[in-house]
C-alpha cells in the first residue's frame, strides 16, 4: 500500500528539480526579445543578424540591434567588434547617410546596437546597400549586401541646404508614440561633410512651432524649442499635442551665432515653415 503513494510523490520531486534547473538555465535567455529580425547577411563562417521594433528599415531614425553568429559553433560571438557603411546608389552618383558607431548593448552579452538615418529610398524599397565591417580575435571581415529602405508615411526626415550653403540632414527620433500630452521631442541634426561622412552638428537651436493644418492651422501652448544635449548629441524639446490627428511640426534651424539657416515663422500670411517634421496618431 505504501509503494503506490511514494512513486507519485519521487515523479513529483523529480519534476520541480528539472523546472528548477531550466528556470536557472541563462542560455535560454531571449536577448531580442521583444525586436523583429530584418534580414539576416551570410558571410561564410558567419550569419549577421539584423533586429528593430519593426521588421524593416524605413526612411528616418532606424534603432538597429546586430548579433553575430559563428555558423560552425551555432552560437553568438560576445567579442568582436562590428562598424558599417550603408550607401544608397543613384543614376550618376552614390551617397552614404548619417549613422552611428555599433557598440555592445547595455546588459547584453551577444546583443550590439547603433542607427542608421535613411534620408530617401525609391519608390519599390530599392537603392541601397549595407557593408558590414567586423573584427573577431584580431582579424577582419567584410561583408556587403543589399537591404531594402521603405519610405515612411510622413515626413519624419528632411534633407535641404541652408543659407550657409552646407547641407543638412535632421530626423525625428521621439515620440515615437505621440499622446495628448506635453511629448519629449528629441531630434538628431547632421551636416553633410562629403558623400560619405555626416557629423553631428552641436549647439544649434531648432525652434519649434506645431500646427494642425486641418483644424484652422491651430497651435498648443508649452512647446518648447529644441537644443543640443552633449551627452547623446540629439536635440530635446518640449512637442504638445492637444488633439490626436495630423500635425506639421513647423521648425527654424538657428546657428550657434542665432542666425537663421532654414525655415520661416508661422503667420496669417505664412502658413507653415519650409523646413517641418510631420507627426499623426
């Protein structure tokens, strides 16, 4: 009688030592969780992996996670060291964009991050390509492929020459999910050196004026303009939004001296600024 009692009870403890061991398990640990793979780039030995939040590249601000996985061991590499160099080609010419360096992410062990700012696409996605440069135990690879850009629904990036005749590239990078609400507006502004190199541009100011073009042009009170932050190197101000729909984030770029390089104060005469970020939710 008593055999029949004490099997269930062994099954059991069995049971909670294996969940145990599993819940203790780090190698199951997901550290993509919660992105969407891209596109995955082979080279040999190696697979690149390409992660966001959305699946895709777009026009604008792209948050981009990397892992690199040894094909030989199917594990992920914590130790290499990984840059990139994304060019669009065109008709008679070819450009890169701006973009960051890749660096480890925080609290990750195979998990590397950086952006890239798309500033145009074609209309099917086409155009562009990504070399990925990348180091492991002191020797380096390359790989080149290519991605494809889609162009987002609104203006969330705009490219344009100033009076000082220097271009710039300036992307919306938050909010990326807009409520009726004083937002946190953050920004990146870049100068085009050459076709292949975009630094950033520091102390700035870029005065913000909000519009709904299709409620009488009406603005919001509390915004704020924005203004360069040395330990990112973005842009932050203040964006309210008063009501959810389409609003033209109407802007004026300001050197470091005050003088305006682009864009135009909004009036009864002038209804939006000819330099502007668009937003809708």
């Amino acid at each position: 009688m008593k055999l029949k009692y004490i099997l269930p009870i062994a099954f059991i403890a069995l049971f909670f030592s294996c969940s145990t061991d599993d819940d203790n398990d780090t190698s199951t640990i997901n550290e993509v969780e919660g992105l969407e793979l891209i596109q995955t780039i082979s080279n040999g030995n190696e697979t690149i992996e390409l992660y966001n939040e959305k699946g895709l590249f777009e026009t604008g601000y792209n948050r981009i996670s990397l892992r690199l996985k040894d094909n030989t061991t199917d594990s992920y590499i914590e130790d290499a060291t990984l840059s990139w160099m994304p060019m669009m080609q065109m008709p008679t010419m070819q450009h890169s964009c701006p973009k960051s360096t890749i660096s480890k992410a925080l609290g990750k062990d195979t998990v590397y991050e950086g952006f890239i700012i798309y500033q145009m696409t074609n209309e099917d996605s086409s155009g562009w390509s990504l070399t990925i440069n990348y180091n492991i135990d002191d020797t380096d690879y390359s790989v080149t492929e290519t991605i494809s850009v889609w162009q987002y629904e609104n203006q969330n990036t705009a490219s344009f020459i100033g009076s000082d005749d220097s271009r710039y590239i300036l992307a919306l990078v938050e909010p990326k999910d807009p409520s009726i609400a004083v937002n946190e507006m953050k920004v990146g502004l870049f100068k085009m050196q050459d076709i292949m190199t975009f630094p950033v541009v520091e102390d700035y100011t870029i005065a913000l004026d909000p519009r709904m073009p299709g409620m009488g042009n009406h603005s919001s009170p509390n915004n704020t303009d924005l203004t360069f932050n040395n330990a990112d190197n973005f842009y932050y101000g203040d964006l309210s939004l008063t009501m959810t729909g389409y609003w033209k984030l109407n802007l004026k770029l300001m050197n470091a001296n005050g003088e305006v390089l682009k864009g135009e104060d909004v009036t009864e005469e002038n209804e939006a600024s000819s330099l502007y970020l668009e937003l809708e939710f």
